[in-house]
C-alpha cells in the first residue's frame, strides 16, 4: 500500500539519548530552515514532569546535532514566571518579514497560554508577550500578513463544543481579534474528539496548506493522527477543503507505545524547492521522527477527497 507520507528509513531522529543534558523525553519539535541549515526546537521532560525547550540544528533535515545547554525554559521572575511556572512546551517557528517567531504553549496553576518570542539568530529568544488568555493551544502563525493583517490558527479548550481549529487576526502580532471557527472534529471519524494545528501553514499555488492532529478515543485510549486541510490564499477563513483520510497514524513501535501511547504529533514541516515537504512528528511523546511527502499529493486529497469542515 502507498503512503502519502514516506518515513525516513532511520527513525527516530532524536531520542534522549542524543541529548547532552538530563532529559526523559524528545518530541513535538518546531523546525526551520535557517541559513540553508535547518533548526529544531525540541520539547523535552524532565524528571519532574516538567517540560523545557532544546535546540538541534542538521545539514540534510535527518541528522540533527542537539547543543549543549536548553534553548528555553521557564522564566524565573516577572509576569513570564507566574504563567510559565510548569513548563514551557510544543514551539512552533514562523519565518515572517526577516524575523523568527516562536510561539509555545506556557502552563501553570492558571490553565495554559501561548507566549510569543523572537530570535534573529537561534543563539536565543526575546520573549514579547502572550498571546492568549487561559486556555489556547497550538496557535500557528502565518508566514506573511493576510490583507494588511497577520494571521494565525488556534485551538481554545472548550467544554461548550468539540476542540476546533479557529482563525484570528491582528495588526501588531500581540493583539489578536476577528476570531471564528473554520474547523470542527467530524463526529466518528479519525479526528472526532478533537483537533488543533500542526506546523505552520505553508503557501501553495492552489491554497494554504495546513498539517494539524485530530484525535479518535478508542476503548484503549485515545490515537493521535496527523490530517490536512486547504485554505484560501486572500481569506484563509475560507476552507476549501478538509481531508477526509489521514495521512500518517502511529504505527511504527517508538508511536505505538511511550510516554503517551498511539501519538503522532506535529509542530514542524519545512517544504523545499523541489515540491517535496520534510514533516517532523512527536512519537508517543517520547521521541522525534520524519518523513517525506509530495506537497502535490496532500493538496490534492484536500480537493479531491474532503469531509465537511464544520461537521454535519
């Protein structure tokens, strides 16, 4: 059978083991391209539960070299300590108008937030805000401005209606507003329980394509695959389609079973020149994986083959 997503032969591409500092866990890492190399930041337990972020950088986007010391971690004083005082987890990077930003989600006593930063040279990060109230996850932004706005996704934890993929919009990255909600779990299917995006949304000649992760609760627990949607390029509040298949679910034994069980989960994809994208996944929680896919193909099964984006 033909898998729209190829793994790479070598999998897992970084385990704790590959890290220079006392870690438990490797995954749901953030990569860019940076000066034709590429760079990943990495979540990563510590024995206290608690998570913080490293940084690897690689020549090919398989080989990754994890550095000495912690990218981040939770502030030590100041408004950032008290909403980062659980761990800092799950960044994602955008390259937008000559600068790296980095959102990641913040945990504390007060529920979760998403704080955005800033680096122009991965060496470290300037924090600027946070952009969210308690509770949000798994905001991507865009990597250029929408109509004079910028834009990102989002996933709010609701008890009032399934976790869903909204849109919102802003003028000065910190302020955001005219949010809405574009994507809702279809009831039983793959992604029934919930969603939320994945990388950053990358531009295409058909749409904006999005990775994101929905999740299906079994009698075993819950199964985290990976699916994707097209937006309109002018108003990405228009889906013009939703996949109905998945394209990668845990299957080799490093997502079958870890620290979370039955996870595939993605913060990072670095598309390239020759219409291939390098998609980078969470194992189980426990480690960093890859893989290949042709950007053709996943717009096309947006197309060709979707479900309805608010559910029936």
């Amino acid at each position: 059978m033909k898998y729209l997503v190829e793994r790479y032969l070598n999998n897992p591409i970084l385990t704790k083991d590959d890290v220079p500092y006392p870690v438990e866990t490797v995954h749901n890492a953030g990569v860019v391209k940076y000066k034709g190399r590429y760079i990943m930041l990495f979540r990563s337990h510590l024995r206290n539960g608690r998570s913080i972020i490293g940084i690897a950088e690689s020549g090919d986007g398989f080989r990754f070299t994890v550095r000495p010391e912690p990218f981040m971690t939770p502030y030590k004083e100041g408004v950032f300590a008290a909403y980062e005082e659980f761990g800092v987890e799950d960044p994602r990077i955008c390259n937008l108008e000559g600068a790296y930003l980095i959102t990641y989600s913040a945990y504390s006593r007060y529920g979760v937030r998403i704080c955005l930063a800033e680096t122009g040279d991965f060496k470290s990060a300037v924090r600027l805000g946070f952009i969210t109230q308690a509770d949000h996850r798994n905001v991507v932004i865009f990597p250029e401005k929408i109509n004079g706005r910028y834009a990102r996704l989002d996933r709010p934890h609701t008890e009032h209606m399934p976790w869903s993929i909204w849109i919102s919009y802003s003028l000065d990255l910190l302020h955001w507003g005219d949010s809405r909600v574009i994507v809702r779990p279809e009831p039983y299917h793959w992604d029934g329980m919930k969603i939320g995006p994945g990388a950053t949304p990358i531009k295409t000649d058909k749409g904006w394509l999005v990775i994101y992760h929905g999740v299906f609760e079994t009698m075993g627990g819950a199964v985290y695959r990976l699916g994707v949607a097209l937006l309109d390029l002018c108003d990405p509040s228009r889906v013009l389609g939703v996949a109905d298949d998945w394209i990668l679910q845990p299957e080799d034994p490093w997502e079958v079973t870890g620290y979370v069980q039955n996870v595939v989960f993605c913060c990072g994809a670095v598309p390239e020149e020759d219409g291939i994208i390098k998609i980078y996944w969470g194992g189980a929680d426990t480690v960093m994986c890859a893989g290949t896919a042709k950007i053709s193909d996943l717009v096309d099964l947006c197309l060709n083959k979707p479900r309805p984006a608010l559910g029936i």
